[in-house]
C-alpha cells in the first residue's frame, strides 16, 4: 500500500503504475480539511473575489458567481474543458497519472475536501481508471476533466479492460456520484500531474534503459572492442563524472579484457565514448529525478488556499521544470541509441566471412535489416522535437505562455520506446555474433546471451526479427534484462 500524503518518490509512482494500491494518510486528511474550511470561510464570508471558487475562469476571471451557482459552476468546468482528443492513455500511465494528481491534493493547500482523494484511490484500486485522451492538452486540464466526470457519473472509464460510462464506472468501484463543491473541479483539473507522471514513468523506465545499454555495449566491446584501457578508472578519475564512472565499471566488470602496457590502439567512437554517452543520461537522470521528486512533494493548482484563509492566485500550474528535464532526457536518450545503432553496424561488419551475421551470405540476409530497423528508429525519434521552448496563447490572450510539458513528456515516452528496440537490436547482433564465434562469455555477458536466447530466436539461418525486436525492447526498458544479469552474480546497477 502507497501512502498518499503529499510526497511520492519516482520509484513509488512507478509501483502504483505497475499495481500497487494507495490510501490517504491521517496526517494529510487533516491539512486538507484545514485548506477546505479555508474554502468555507471564503464563501460564507462572501466579501472578497477568489478564482475559480467565486469567480469565473480564465479571461472570465473578473465575472462574479453566486453562492447558489457554485455546484453548478464546478460541473461546467468538468464538462466544457472535456476537449483533449486523441487515443486514451494505458492503463499503466493513468494509474500513474490518478496517483500523482492525488498526492499533490494532498499536499493540503488545494481547499479540496479529503473524500475526492479517497475517491481517487478507490478508482485506482478497484481499477477502474477513467479514458484520459493523449492529445490536444499541451498542459494539463483538458485532459484531466473526464476524470472528474467519471467520479461525477458522467464519463467514461475502462473496468475490467471494457469501456463503460455514465454511472457503470462508479457502480464498478462501489461509489455514489461524487457532487463537486467550490474549487473542487478547478483542483482536480489544474496542475502538472500528466507531464508529471509521465516523466516519472519515462525516469523508471531509462534507469533499466541505461544499463541494458551498458551490457550491450560490454558485449559488443568483448567480442569487437580491442582497447580495454578506454574504460580505465583512472580516467574517471580524472574527469570526475560519476555517470562515466557508473558504466566504465560495468564494462570492466562484465567484460574479460584487462589493460596492458602493450601498444595503444583505439576502438571506434560508438565503443570507445560508451562512458560518456551513458554516462551522461545517467548524469541527467540523477538531475530529472530530483526535479520530479520536488514536483512530487508539491501542490500545483490554481489558487492555493492556505489553512490561515490566505488565497493566492499564482502558477504553479505551469509544468516548465518537469517539461524542461523531459526534453534534456529525450535528447540524451537518442544519442544512447545513435551509439547503440553504430555498433550493431561494427558487429555487422566484423567477420569478413560472415557479412551481416549471415550465416550463409547472399542466400541469406542475416541482421542487416534488423540494423535498418534500429536506423530508421533513431531517424524517428530524432523528428521528436523539443516542446519545452514552445507554447501558445489561449483564453483571450489571459493565458498567453504554457509549458507544453504534456507534449515534451509524450516525446520522451515515445523516445524510450524506439531507443529500447534500438538496444534489443544491438543484443540480437551480439547473440548472433556470439554463436558464430563460438566466443566463451564472461559470466554477466553469459547471463545476457541465455536471457536474450530465451526471449528471441536466435538460431542459425533467416528468421523473423519483428517480434523479437518488440519483446527484447520491452525486457529493456521493464529491467528484466538486467535483472537477468545481476542475477548471475555480477554488481551492476
């Protein structure tokens, strides 16, 4: 069970994701019913102007709502800011997605009552998760307002792997249509918790990536790679970077090959660089983690109702911190595959006799289509430009900057997925290579070529790729690779 009280870690969003249940702590449950009688007090007081509770929304924020409209007020927003399109988030993302809207209710500066979060976790751990659409919401609301018309009996919403709406959803979960108070739409809908989520599961996700990538790269180093001294702690040492440091230890500890006094020669760049390639995306994984962390622990709607009664309009809405690190992680994961891809093209080349691991050259392909499809990968993913440095103006000119975190995170998802399949292709060349060569494996690298056999097919002659392309990518990024390896003995991350 995931307490929800205001702070999650990155690994705490990906277990909700992957299943696990969640509740509201005590300790929460009692700042949030301080915020809300905040609300309270604002609204029986009915002497000021607080956005969104008493007010109108966005460039309508200077039109006045009546005490006796303000129910009604909150289901409009649910309803006209139910525009985002496209194909709904997985299951795996809006679970993600729920918890960290949740969490940052929690937080207790939202004037939300504690009952919408213990609806929140009911959804989620009765899984019966609302259809959140992917596209037309560069930010957050749009995309966010089914999910309170589920809890309203009004949306739709996939229980048992079937789409069902209006009251279906909430029969499924054993809960009563959740009658929205002041404030309360505006709460669940404001924030960053899709780009935040995302980026949260993106960071889970490339903490697998990152040392699948390592132990291709080790393996490719072993049966191509002539200079062990490139990967020399002494030289980590002398540029103290401790994501460099982190992969040339793996390579020394999954590979045989020691440096010597003998002659100096150098491996190609793909091999010869794999610490600082790798090294930098774990770099910039350490820093994305701490931003989203913070993230996590933060309330981030608009107004904010602080338990003395203080109400501040303000914008912690805008997800430019995580949309920032998002981009950064995308663009660092893309060079990890530009290398990957480069050295299944070594491997390819590597024996004269068997030109792209064919076993049978001419009557047969071998891998070089595979490293087509790794190419054209990269190719793809390189077309996923940056979104953090752009946005647009909306609500007459009132909201005239966003963050386009929502677009940036997407990108970086996608990213993850081709970049993976880009690293499966590298771990079938090497599996290939290493039947050929008929090459004696040090016991981690041996773990990875049984691991890799077992999930592909890696046998003699032509056979389809497509399949173990797709399986292999997702045994990288879901750390079962890895887990394979640790599992033979070797320390790795």
């Amino acid at each position: 069970m995931i307490p929800i009280d205001g702070s999650l870690t990155v690994g705490e969003v990906r277990a909700v994701a992957d299943g696990e249940p969640m509740e509201l702590t005590d300790h929460a449950r009692e700042r949030m019913d301080q915020s809300r009688a905040a609300v309270d007090d604002i609204i029986d007081g009915d002497d000021i102007s607080v956005y969104g509770v008493n007010t109108g929304f966005g460039d309508l924020k200077d039109i006045s709502v009546g005490r006796e409209e303000m129910e009604q007020h909150q289901q409009n927003l649910l309803r006209s800011h139910q525009t985002a399109t496209g194909p709904p988030a997985s299951p795996r993302l809006t679970r993600a997605i729920l918890a960290v809207r949740a969490n940052a209710l929690a937080v207790g500066v939202s004037g939300v009552r504690p009952e919408l979060v213990d609806r929140l976790c009911t959804l989620l751990n009765e899984d019966v998760l609302p259809l959140i659409p992917s596209e037309g919401s560069a930010d957050n609301a749009c995309e966010l307002a089914n999910v309170g018309l589920v809890l309203a009996g009004e949306g739709e919403a996939l229980v048992d792997g079937e789409r069902c709406s209006g009251s279906e959803p909430l029969d499924a979960a054993g809960l009563d249509p959740f009658r929205f108070g002041p404030k309360e739409s505006i709460a669940l809908i404001s924030g960053t918790a899709v780009t935040t989520a995302r980026t949260a599961v993106a960071i889970a996700d490339l903490r697998a990536l990152v040392t699948a990538a390592d132990i291709a790269g080790a393996w490719t180093f072993e049966l191509v790679g002539q200079e062990p001294g490139a990967f020399d702690e002494r030289i980590s040492d002398a540029r103290p970077v401790a994501g460099h440091a982190t992969t040339a230890a793996h390579v020394r500890v999954l590979t045989s090959a020691t440096p010597s006094s003998a002659d100096m020669t150098q491996d190609p760049l793909s091999i010869r660089c794999l610490p600082q390639v790798n090294g930098a995306l774990r770099e910039h994984l350490g820093m994305a983690t701490a931003t989203v962390e913070t993230e996590l622990a933060s309330a981030t709607d608009n107004p904010l109702i602080f338990p003395d009664g203080t109400a501040r309009s303000c914008g912690t809405f805008n997800a430019q911190y995580v949309a920032g690190v998002a981009d950064l992680l995308a663009l660092t994961t893309r060079k990890v595959g530009t290398g990957s891809e480069a050295r299944s093209t070594l491997l390819l080349a590597a024996d004269e006799h068997s030109p792209h691991l064919a076993d049978e050259p001419g009557l047969e392909s071998g891998l070089a289509r595979a490293q087509y499809t790794a190419a054209s990968l990269v190719t793809e993913a390189g077309t996923l430009d940056t979104a953090s440095d752009r946005s647009f103006v909306a609500s007459s000119g009132q909201e005239d900057i966003h963050s386009a975190g929502n677009v940036a995170s997407s990108n970086l998802l996608a990213t993850i997925d081709k970049i993976a399949r880009v690293v499966a292709v590298e771990l079938l060349c090497c599996a290939r290579a290493t039947r050929q060569t008929g090459t004696t494996l040090p016991p981690g690298l041996a773990a990875a070529r049984e691991f890799v056999e077992d999930a592909a097919d890696v046998r003699n002659g032509d056979v389809p790729w497509s399949a173990d392309i797709s399986s292999l990518g997702d045994a990288v990024r879901d750390g079962s690779l890895v887990d394979a390896v640790r599992k033979s003995g070797v320390d790795i991350e």
